[in-house]
C-alpha cells in the first residue's frame, strides 16, 4: 500500500470531515470495517499477482499466441501498475480519494471479470494491462483512508496484523492457484483464477461504498506533471515491449533503438524533474544517498525474484510436465521461508541488524539460488518435490529477510512532505523493475530452452537461477553504500 503524502486528520466518522478533537477519540465500528475493505483490495492485487504466475503455462496451453504470451500476461500488468502508482497519490488529491478508490476496485473488478472471459490471448493481455492501471489507482488510496480514520496512536495496532495476512497471502497463493486449476470449477480451467476476484471485488466496492470517509486527506495545491508522466510512460513502454517481443522477432534493428530512445527519455524524465513546479519525483529525495541506492538494489533484487518465480514455473510445467497443484505444493517451502523471514524481520531482526540483515539475506538468497541450481543439474529429470525443498526454503528465507529493513532505509529518512512520493515511488520501482525481470529473464529462458522438453527446460532454468544469483551479488555489492541503521529504526 502506498502511503499518502499528506498528513493524516483524525478518526471521523465516514461521510464527515476530519476533526483534530477527535485525537483520543477510540476507533469507530466503521473504521474497522474501512480498514476490511483496504485489506482485501490488497489482498485481491497480492493473490492476482503470485497465482498469475502459476496458471501461466495453462493460459498459454489455451489460448496459444506464441511463447511470449506468459511474459505479456504477467508485464502487462505490472508495467501498467507500476506506471499508475507514480501519479495515482496525485490523482487522489485532485479527484478524490473515496472516488478514486471506488473507481480502482469497480475497474478491478471488471477487468478481473474480462480477463476470466478472454476469447484470445490478445484479448487477455489488454485486459490485464487494464486491470493494473485499476489497480494502482485503487492501491494508493487506501492506506490514505485508513489513517484517516484512524486516530494515530491506534493506527499501528490496526495495521499489526495486516503484515502477517500479507504473509499468509503470500504462502497460499501458489497453492491456491494449484487447487483451482485442479478443481476446473465449471470447466473454467485456468478463468477461475481471475473469476474468483469478481465475488470480492462486488462486496469490497458495495462496502466501501457505505463506509468511506468522504474526505481523505486530499492536498488542494497538489497538481500533476503531464510532462514528466508522458516520458516515464513512454520511456517504460519503449524498454519492456522489445524486450518480450525482440526474441520472438529475431531481434530487428528497431528493437535496439526502441531501448536506446527508452533510456534516452529516461534521462529527459530525470531533466525535467528538476525544473518542473509540480514533480512527480520530489528531487530533494534524489539527493538522499540511502533512497537512490535503496532504489536501485530494490530494482535488482525484484527484477531476480519475479523472473525466479516465473522461471520455477515454466520449467515444471512446461518443461517437466507437472501439474499446477503440483508446481504450487512445491514452491511451498519457497512462501513458507519467506513469510516466516519477514515476520522475524520485521519484528526483530530489521531494528537490530540494520545494514547487516540485507547483507544476510541477500547471501541468503544467493545461496539457495545456486542451491536450485545445483539440485536441477544433480538431478536433472529425476527432480521431485523433496530434492527442490531446502533450496527453495533458503531462497525465500533469505528473499523475506530482505523486504522489511529494505522499505525502511529507502523511507525511513524522508520528511512528511516526501514519504508519500518515497512511498509510490518505492512500488512503483518493485512492479516495474518485475515487469523487467519477466521480460529480460523469460526471453534468456525461452532463447536456451528452445522447443521445450524436459532436458531443455531443466538447462535453460539454471542459466536463469545463476543469472539471478548473480544480480542478487550485483545488489549485494551496493548495500555497503547504504548507513549501518535506517533513520526510521532510530527514530
């Protein structure tokens, strides 16, 4: 969740305005069910994104639309979420943040509906390129409502479980992905995955709509920067549609000057931040060490992670043949060490360690990373679940260690008027700098893979898992840049 960069008023009851005497005031029914709805829009985006990633092979097997469909189905919608998020805090301010939110889960909602309907690939992956851009116009607004209606020193309280349902989502959405392409509800194969959003996102838009604050702490003078969102939109779409499609075609010329324009806009993007009155980008943010490097190991290390889950998938299902409950039981020790790293992280280890619990859990990952390369090229087709396990619990232990002191240095230091911007622009690099890994990493899978079979897949997955060790070495060489303790954890 995106956290607002205005700040909050206190606890009103839904439909009213804000009012400071309400500071001691005890969170009302409504503002409970205010924070239900926020978590489950949450956990609708969480489960959408991990089990996605499952049902890839069974969405290419139906609807064909070449190798690269299970790269657009997964960029598609982080790319468009990723872009959405920058402006979307912004947006709220002028628009609205119950209508914003509103609009996000009813577009969701819809969108998950035509994804579940989607007569042809082409089809499919418009819908999810629609149903990231709701998604990050609803995201955002959501923790801006629930410190609106919630009075500051009952706000931690209310959000202390929602890290462990995160966690809980986060190990049961491969499994759940598993079971429902199992089951094939009324024959719906791999729809129902999307399907099943359509119930939710019906009660959370129908709730909300009752228990939203009217006023969500929205800035007045907050203006957008069209200038600086058309270069980054356009900058983004010129680095990620070659690098899905280049493969396929053979890498034409147009390919690499597609990505050379890209990085060209990028730094245009950079340019005009410093001279436009209105910056999506806060630049006394880009003149803190800890957020630019913070930015840069976060692009590396999710780039790695979504092409690792990505790539776990194609080779057992599209290589090996496994079925999709199968695949997901097995990424179950992968969910298990990583919620169970986050947990630790976040209460313990993060405050204590600082710098030192990246460094850890970098390694970590690293290790269990060459572990599954290691165990693909011990036992070759004769993998099963057992032999996959320990390197997969290491990997997400050392991947969940990670996530919580990470978010810390990258925020833990902006001022109130920057954390909201530090905020968006955290997501928005961890969806995009995803949507790069499936890309960049899937078209090295694809390219050594070939015409898959067994053996094939199983080669083509370890130059993946190497090539992730070692941009996780790449991002671990940066965390020494970085101060020994977060701002936040000595403040």
């Amino acid at each position: 969740m995106t956290t607002p960069q205005a700040s909050p008023p206190q606890a009103p009851t839904p439909g009213s305005r804000p009012d400071a005497r309400l500071s001691d005031a005890r969170p009302s029914r409504a503002a409970w069910l205010v924070l239900v709805v926020v978590v489950l829009a949450d956990l609708m985006d969480l489960i959408d994104s991990s089990i996605a990633n499952l049902a890839g092979p069974s969405i290419h097997a139906d609807l064909g639309g070449g190798q690269v469909t299970v790269q657009w189905v997964l960029s598609a919608y982080t790319a468009t979420f990723a872009l959405g998020l920058v402006t979307s805090g912004r947006l709220g301010d002028l628009l609205g943040r119950r209508r914003l939110f509103l609009l996000g889960m009813t577009g969701f909602t819809l969108t998950s509906l035509a994804c579940g309907l989607a007569p042809n690939a082409t089809f499919l992956i418009v819908a999810r390129a629609l149903q990231g851009l709701c998604g990050s116009v609803m995201i955002p607004q959501g923790l801006a409502l629930v410190k609106v209606v919630f009075p500051p020193q009952h706000l931690r309280k209310a959000l202390t479980p929602v890290g462990p349902l995160m966690g809980l989502t986060m190990v049961g959405g491969p499994v759940l992905a598993g079971w429902l392409l199992h089951l094939n509800l009324f024959g719906a194969e791999w729809r129902s995955i999307f399907l099943i959003n359509v119930p939710f996102g019906l009660v959370a838009a129908l709730l909300g709509s009752r228990v939203m604050p009217r006023s969500g702490g929205e800035d007045p003078d907050a203006r957008l920067d069209l200038t600086g969102i058309g270069l980054l939109t356009a900058a983004s779409a010129l680095l990620v549609v070659p690098l899905i499609q280049g493969r396929e075609l053979g890498w034409p010329v147009w390919t690499y000057a597609m990505m050379a324009a890209g990085l060209v806009l990028f730094a245009l993007f950079a340019v005009s931040q410093r001279r436009s009155p209105h910056p999506v980008v806060a630049p006394t943010l880009l003149r803190k060490r800890s957020f630019v490097v913070g930015l840069v190991i976060v692009a590396g290390f999710y780039a790695s992670l979504s092409a690792f889950v990505l790539v776990v998938n194609l080779m057992l299902q599209q290589g090996m043949h496994w079925t999709p409950l199968r695949t997901g039981l097995t990424l179950l020790p992968w969910a298990l060490g990583t919620a169970v790293a986050v947990l630790l992280a976040g209460a313990v280890l993060a405050e204590k360690l600082g710098r030192a619990a990246l460094h850890l859990g970098l390694s970590l990952a690293v290790l269990g990373l060459l572990g599954l390369w290691w165990s693909v090229a011990h036992w070759d087709t004769g993998l099963t679940v057992w032999t996959l396990s320990p390197a997969l619990l290491l990997t997400g232990f050392g991947s969940g260690l990670v996530f919580v002191p990470l978010t810390d240095f990258i925020i833990g230091d902006a001022t109130p008027e920057e954390v909201g911007t530090g905020a968006g622009l955290l997501n928005a690099v961890q969806q995009f700098a995803g949507a790069l890994g499936v890309a960049a990493l899937g078209t090295v899978f694809y390219a050594r893979a070939g015409h898959l079979t067994p053996h094939s897949g199983l080669t083509a997955a370890q130059l993946v898992f190497a090539l992730a060790a070692a941009l996780n070495l790449l991002t671990l060489s940066l965390v020494g840049l970085l101060p020994r303790h977060s701002q936040q954890a000595h403040g």
